[in-house]
C-alpha cells in the first residue's frame, strides 16, 4: 500500500514540475521593416471591411477608401461602419507593428467640392482641421489626399476652376500644418501623401515641384491608361506598346514627374489589381489599338485568374514592348488588360533600378487569393 501511494504521490509530483517547467512558446517575431513601400487602398465605401483576410505583413501602409470632401469638411460618408472598420484596420498592427493606416480623401466619387474646399485661407484651414480630427479621434497615422482632378473635369458634375492649381499646393500646406501640431501633442510621426493622375495634364495643372516638399509619397496612378482616340489600348503597362510610341505608360508617367521637380524616392509605382474590358471594332491585332465599340466587363484579378485566363473564349497573350498581358476573345472581340505576377515582378524590378519608393495598388480585395501581394512580397524587401 505504501509503496503505491508513493507511486502516485511520484506520478502527481512530476507531472506538476512538467507543467510547471515547460518552457512558453516564444511571440510571434515582428516583421522587419520593408526597404520599399508597399501600400494597398481598402474600399471602406463599400461597408464593413474584411480585415481579417487582409495579410498585413506584406504591408507597410494601407489607406482607407474614402472620406467625402463636403462643405469644406472633410466627412466620413458612414459613420457606422468606418468607426468598426477602423479599429479593426488598426487591431492589424498587432500582427504588424510597422504598418501604418491613413484616410483617403477623395477619389473619383467624392471629389466634387474640393476646389471650393481649398478656395479661400478659411476654407482651407477648415477642411485641413476637419481632414486631422479623423486622424486624431480615431488614432490613425495620416492623411492621403486623392483629388481628381484640380483645375480639370473629373467625374460628371464636379466644380474645378483656374485657381486649382495654385490652391492644390496651399491645401497640402495647410493639412501638413496641422499633422505638425498633432505631432506636438503625441510625440508621433504622421504621413501626408497624395495619389495623382498620371497623366502630363495633371502635371500641367498642379505645382508638384512645391506640392512635393509638403508629401511624404506620391502614388502614381499608373492605371486607366487606354488607347489614343477612343481605340483599345492597355490601361495598366509599364511601357508603352510598339505602336504606342511615346504613348501613355508607367515608365513615361514617372519619367515626367521626375521632370516636373518630385524627387524619385517619393513615387510610389501604381499596380492594378483589377482588370478593364472593351469591344474592339475588329479582331484585327488581337483587338490591340482598334476602335473601341464599349465597355466589357473586366473584373478582379483572383476571377480573370481563375475563370477567364484560357477559358471562356479568351487567350491570353504579352505584349514583350509593352510588359503587360492581355487577354483576347476573337468570338465577342472582347480585349481585358490588367496586371499579373509577371508584369508585376517587372514593376518591382523597375522600382528597384530607378530607386522609387516602392509600389501601390487599387485595391487589395479585387484579388482575395492574394496572387500578387505575393509576387509583390517575394520580389520586393
């Protein structure tokens, strides 16, 4: 009997000391900080944003889509869900400590009374305290500002005027004044960047050489390119095609930024996460730079991966000049252009060569399966 309970009082006390003694997990190791940016847009306009599919240590910044410019305020168009959406944006750090989450202001469905915003000194230090309060009620990390387009029509209906140009700078000088002073009150370090038309337009009615000094980065917006006089073109390519020539592209847009006075290590390269259809008059060129009939579906990169690429009636194909693919249906004369993993690892080489500040895109749930946040995170460190 008592060399049992002995042998049960032995069995009790060391499986106590294991228990005890098992050495802790270790924490899950935070991420290195990335060389290059790597910024996804999140369509908060939509409603309750998936956060918990969102890979945050692929990122260093994601941007909230959209706040409303209203009555020389900046608005958030719901209040219900963009208070849930930002907590659960900002819970993110916690896998990520380095990332950071900024508002976007604008865009092309909200960017009507801009000019009027930044009209006059009290307009503009309106909508620059009203753009900061955001930041600071919700604890964010800075302000992106996507106006399309000051001092040239955008959307239907939206008011621009001369004086844009001029008040386009004073806007972000303005905002910048007041991240300043939030930073006086927490001790923290708050971005200002702007997303911008690539088009030498935009560059003509904007003073980016100024606007610039005020910007931690400019996202290019190297997509919705197409072809010249209502043909069918590519809307997201690196270079232009052979026939294109100088034609719209990646590389021409940044080529004339640089141009215009903004420092290459501020300019983020604009990816596509998305694709843009048409049907073209003729299956001549694979459907490449003929008239354009109207508009085809496109759709998300994760569906035309999945369901399109090969399948349906279309081919895809590459354009070797351009560094972009496409897809072709000779059937419906449906041409789609978008981004891949290979014209991606080609954006990601070229940020690198020309020393950009690394690369964006619109918008991070057109491709749930994450095929080219991937590519993205494997090429860029």
């Amino acid at each position: 009997m008592i060399n049992k309970r002995f042998s049960l009082f032995c069995l009790a006390f060391f499986t106590a000391l294991t228990v005890f003694t098992k050495p802790k997990p270790n924490p899950p190791e935070t991420p290195k900080p990335k060389k290059y940016v790597v910024t996804g847009y999140v369509g908060g306009f939509r409603g309750l944003v998936a956060a918990d599919q969102i890979d945050a240590e692929k990122l260093t910044h994601i941007i909230y889509a959209f706040v409303n410019c209203k009555d020389s305020m900046a608005v958030l168009t719901n209040l219900a869900t963009d208070s849930i959406n930002f907590r659960k944006l900002n819970a993110l750090k916690l896998k990520n400590p380095n990332l950071k989450i900024l508002i976007s202001i604008g865009g092309w469905g909200w960017s009507d009374f801009f000019s009027d915003a930044v009209l006059t000194p009290t307009s503009r230090a309106l909508f620059a305290r009203t753009s900061v309060d955001i930041i600071r009620q919700y604890k964010l990390d800075g302000v992106d500002i996507d106006w399309e387009y000051p001092a040239m029509k955008g959307e239907e209906g939206n008011i621009f005027r001369p004086e844009d140009k001029q008040n386009y700078t004073l806007m972000f000088k303005a905002v910048r004044e007041e991240l300043d002073k939030l930073e006086k009150e927490t001790g923290r370090k708050y971005e200002l960047t702007a997303a911008v038309g690539g088009s030498k337009s935009f560059i003509q009615n904007t003073e980016m050489d100024k606007v610039q000094q005020y910007l931690d980065y400019i996202y290019l917006m190297t997509y919705d390119y197409s072809g010249k006089n209502n043909t069918v073109g590519h809307h997201t390519n690196l270079y232009p095609a052979k026939s294109e020539v100088p034609g719209s592209s990646a590389d021409q847009s940044v080529k004339n930024f640089i141009a215009a006075g903004v420092p290459a290590h501020k300019l983020g390269l604009g990816a596509a996460f998305y694709g843009k259809g048409w049907e073209a008059g003729s299956a001549k060129n694979k459907g490449l730079n003929q008239t354009r009939v109207k508009a085809a579906q496109g759709g998300g990169y994760s569906d035309i991966k999945d369901a399109m690429i090969n399948q349906q009636g279309y081919k895809r194909y590459w354009d070797r000049k351009a560094k972009a693919p496409y897809l072709f249906n000779t059937s419906s004369k449906v041409f789609i252009t978008y981004d891949d993993e290979k014209s991606i690892k080609q954006k990601c080489k070229y940020i690198q060569k020309n020393k950009l500040a690394g690369i964006f895109f619109w918008e991070y749930f057109r491709d749930p399966k994450e095929y080219l946040i991937s590519t993205i995170h494997q090429v860029l460190p």
